[in-house]
C-alpha cells in the first residue's frame, strides 16, 4: 500500500483550496443568470398567458397564432402609443385637478334679508378743526411754563397719522401739547376725537324708511357714533369697532324710498370744511382706503345706490386645503370671526410698532400690549408712511364667504333746481351748508359668487376611466385584471420555472 507524503497531501489540499477560491465567482454568475433566465421564462409565459385570456381590447391581436413579424410589430407600435396618449391626457387631468381645481358660479338666489346693511361712515377730510381746538384747550389744566398758544399749534400734529404729504412744522409746539396731555391723563385718541368735527356737526336729523329716529340716540342699530377710520374721526352707522359682541342688522326695504336717509351739514360753525366724505364698508371692518366712496357738498341731495355681493363656497371646496381654495374660515385659524380686513390691520399694526414702537390712535386697539402713539412719534409715522400702507401679509387670505359692497352715486343741486325727492326738503337748506343723503339697497335679491370643485374625486375617476376606454377599451376590472397577472400569476409562474430547473438539469 502506497502512502501520500505529508507534503503531497498539503498540496492537493492547497491546490483544491484555490480551485474552489476561483470557482466560487464563476458559481455566483452562474447562479444569477439561472435566475435572470427563470425570470424572463415566467414573464413571457405570464405575457403570452394574459394575451389568450384577457379581454381587452386589441390585446388578443398579440396571440402567438393571430400576428406574426411586421403586423406584430405594427400592432404593437399602435397599442403602445395609444397607451402613451392615455397617460399624457391622464397628467393633463391631473393637473387640471390639483392645480385649477374651483370654478365660480354666479346666481341671484339670496334675498337681502340675509344680507347685512352696509356700514355707512361719513368722514373730514379736515381732521383738526381749529374752533374746536380752541375750545378744548380752555378745558385742559395748562401749567404756567406753557403758552395756551403752543398747546393748540402742537395738535397740527395729527395729521401725520392721515396725510400722506405731511410736511412736520418747524416749530416744536407737539412737546408741549404732549406733556400737557399727560398731565391731564387724556389719550392721543380722546383728543382727536375732541378736536375733530364730530356727529353732532355732521348728522342733523336721521331717517330709516319714512321713520325719522334720533340721530346720536343709545340704539343698538339706529344711530350714528364716532368712530375712527384711515382718515381720522369720523361718524359711523351700523358699525361699531369697540363692542366686539355687535351684530350687524339687515335690511327689508330697498329702492330710493328705504333704507337710510339723513339730513346733515358740510361744516362746523364759521370752520367749514371742502366736502364730506361718505364710505360704504362691511359692517366687520375697519374702514380702508378699499371701501367705497363718494363725496357730498352742501346744498346737494346725494343718492347712494348699494349693491351688495355674497361670496360663498360649496362643502366640497372648504375640504381643500387653504392655499388650494385660497381662502379662510374660522374653524381654520380657531377664531370666533376671522375677517381678512382684521387680519391685514393686524399685520399693518404689528408693522408700525416694530418700526416705531407704537399704536396709532386711530387703528383699532388690539389689546394692551402696545402703547398709544403720542405726537412725537409722529416723525417716525410720517416717515415710514408709504412703508406701512404697503405691508404685504400673505397668510392674511379671503373669507370664504364674505359680503362685498359696490357703490353707484349721483347728486342733483337743490340751489339751482329747488326740487328734491325728498318730502324733507325745505328752502332753509339752500340757505345754509346743509345736504340731503340717501342711501339704499339697489335691489331685492343679492348675487352669488359660489365657488365650487370643477370636478370631485368621483368625477377624477369616471373621466380617468373614460380617457383609458377610449384609448385602450380598459375598464376597472380590465385594471384588477391586469395586476392580477402582473403580481399573481407572476409569481406562480416563477415558482413553477424554478421547480422545473432541478429536472431539466438531471436531465
């Protein structure tokens, strides 16, 4: 019997060692093409296995017995591109969907009793009547260090707050009046409303209907109270700022012979101002440079014609997202009223107290957190103006249903025509600076702007559906089909290619 020297041994094992160092690669390449060969078998039988049984359209012309060379690759280009056209019309959908999804409606459904009245404001463009400033002045306790005189030039000062082209004067009276305000205790605000014509020098007798009410009487609708706008003090109907609880009333008359009829006066006492100016606004809102407005002379009876609009949206619209309806209601933000008008004042107010550190008096107070801008700060106002006015807030968004008021306006000259509508009318007004205005609802009913869905996700889905049966003849169970053997019969398929390759090999 031979024996194996020890060192022949450890050489045959080396050997054999790299022998399998060198076969295990070539063992995994062909362990993967094994695979990769098992996959393509199970994918042309589960495709030759879909065209015999499916009933698509077109489908069956790519049987193994119905086309063959050229018509098969012709049949096969048209089937191709049609799928292609089917998934370009399916992006345009889509986008249609996701990106232009509302569409406006416009009806003359809603009566104006379910509209609020306007707030009706009527404003100087004079904010500092110099009759008034001398009388307030006699009322304020004025050390002796300082001149009555100075007191009443530092009240010019307001008007930074409303004129754009305010120019300061060169005298620094603003210190004086500011320190003696504080000496009494009296705001920046009660003293604008102090020095400024004021109700009583506007509204003389007040009308609803063919009912004459007391003008400045304590009511919950009918009356006129100062108020504050864009343009300083001002007298205000069916709008009060201060009571955050008020509700706005709505009208059941309309035409020329109802709603709001006042006789007023243009100016106060020898003071007499340029013109009134009257502004049309929601109810809610702060007055803005955005309200509708006209201005009244004396010796003039104005008719103002109200046209109210409703802006509503459809359930299916408020379960968008903000941005996608580009609109806001209050359960979004958790508000008991959220109006588009409040926010931007909000975020003008926040603007001017970052820059200088103050609330102007005529904005309306949001808390006690910010102070009260007093007549020094009128500099860094003034300056900063245009700034202020231009404040962009892009989270403040529209309401989602919201009421908007155009205006149309014409007057006639009682001096030259002695003649008015108005059984009110009398001679003595042509012999004073009085006017006659009249404002009212145009119309009984109200338009609907309603924004809506151009299409739901049940309309996606039909119009899909119809975009894939014109191309391709699909329809849903042609789809449940085709996944059924894209993921289904694969798999069995490959199971069954993969049992058959140990046979094959013994074989």
């Amino acid at each position: 019997m031979l024996r194996v020297p020890p060192v022949a041994a450890n050489c045959d094992r080396d050997m054999m060692k790299d022998t399998d160092k060198w076969a295990a690669p070539g063992k995994r390449i062909l362990e993967k093409r094994r695979r990769l060969g098992t996959l393509r078998a199970a994918i042309d039988r589960t495709f030759w296995e879909y065209t015999e049984r499916t009933k698509v359209s077109g489908m069956w012309l790519l049987r193994r017995q119905r086309t063959h060379g050229l018509s098969r690759f012709i049949w096969s280009s048209v089937l191709l591109q049609l799928l292609l056209l089917s998934i370009y019309l399916t992006l345009l959908l889509w986008l249609k969907f996701y990106s232009y999804p509302i569409l406006n409606t416009i009806s003359n459904d809603l009566s104006i009793t379910d509209v609020a009245f306007p707030g009706v404001t009527i404003c100087s463009p004079k904010v500092v009547n110099s009759e008034r400033v001398e009388r307030y002045v006699k009322t304020l306790n004025i050390p002796p260090e300082y001149e009555m005189a100075d007191v009443a030039a530092g009240f010019e000062f307001l008007n930074a707050f409303t004129d754009q082209s305010f120019e300061p004067p060169a005298h620094e009276s603003y210190r004086v009046t500011d320190a003696v305000l504080r000496l009494n205790n009296v705001s920046v605000w009660e003293a604008a409303m102090a020095v400024s014509p004021g109700c009583s020098d506007y509204v003389k007798r007040c009308f609803w209907g063919h009912t004459e009410f007391q003008c400045n009487q304590s009511h919950e609708y009918l009356s006129f109270i100062p108020t504050t706008a864009y343009l300083g003090p001002c007298c205000s109907f069916n709008y009060n700022p201060r009571n955050s609880s008020y509700v706005p009333f709505s009208a059941n008359i309309f035409g020329m012979d109802g709603g709001l009829t006042f006789v007023g006066a243009e100016g106060s006492e020898r003071n007499l101002n340029t013109g009134l100016i009257v502004l049309v606004h929601h109810p809610m809102d702060y007055v803005t440079e955005s309200a509708s407005s006209v201005t009244i002379t004396a010796r003039s009876e104005s008719f103002l014609e109200v046209s109210p609009t409703v802006q509503s949206s459809s359930a299916e619209v408020l379960e968008l997202s903000e941005r996608k309806r580009d609109c806001l209601i209050s359960n979004d933000l958790r508000l008991r009223n959220y109006r588009q008008a409040a926010c931007l004042l909000s975020c003008q107010t926040e603007a001017i107290v970052a820059k200088c550190g103050c609330h102007p008096y005529l904005l309306p107070i949001v808390g006690n957190q910010f102070k009260e801008c007093n007549l020094n700060d009128t500099f860094c106002y003034s300056a900063n103006y245009d700034n202020f006015k231009s404040v962009r807030c892009d989270q403040c968004l529209p309401n989602c249903y919201d009421v908007t008021y155009s205006t149309l306006s014409y007057k006639t000259d009682l001096n030259q025509h002695q003649f008015s509508v108005s059984r009110y009318y009398s001679r003595e007004l042509i012999k004073r600076d009085s006017f006659v205005l009249r404002v009212y609802l145009a119309k009984q009913v109200v338009p609907v702007i309603r924004k809506v869905t151009v299409m739901s996700w049940i309309g996606l889905l039909s119009d899909l559906g119809g975009i894939f049966n014109l191309c391709l003849g699909l329809s849903m169970i042609s789809v449940v089909e085709f996944f059924y053997y894209c993921i289904y019969r694969l798999y069995v398929n490959y199971q069954l290619q993969k049992a058959q390759l140990p046979r094959k090999a013994w074989q």
